[in-house]
C-alpha cells in the first residue's frame, strides 16, 4: 500500500479526512487510522476513494494492491 499517493489526490481534490469520511460513511478518526495505514480500508470504501477522488486503475493498483493486481 502506498497511502502517500492517496493524502496527496485527497488533498489535490481539495478534501480533508473529514470531507472525505463523512463521504463514506465513517469517523474522521477512523479515516485518519486508515490513510495511515493502521486499519485497512473495505472494498466499498476503496470504491468510493476511487470514484471520489477518479482514481485510475495503476493508483488503485499502487494504493491499495501492492502493485499485486495484474493488468489485462
């Protein structure tokens, strides 16, 4: 996961954690645990992300896989 690239398109949209939260329906507190990688994000949440901040599918990939998903 590299969560550096998820704070900088959060803060490039012009969103704080707590924006963004209320967007997905959890704590600010909670949003802060995971873009600091101390809880990992669900896949409804990591959709949302994708849709809120148009996140392509090569920084979906690097977010949130590890670079594990292969590309077809």
């Amino acid at each position: 996961m590299n969560l550096k690239i998820l704070k900088s398109k959060r803060i490039l949209k012009n969103y704080t954690q707590e924006s963004i939260a209320e967007k997905i329906g959890i704590t600010t507190k909670t949003y802060n645990r995971k873009e600091l990688g101390k809880k990992s994000f669900t896949i409804d949440e990591v959709i949302s992300l994708i849709v809120l901040l148009d996140l392509n599918l090569a920084e979906t990939n690097e977010i949130f896989f590890n670079n594990n998903l292969p590309f077809v």
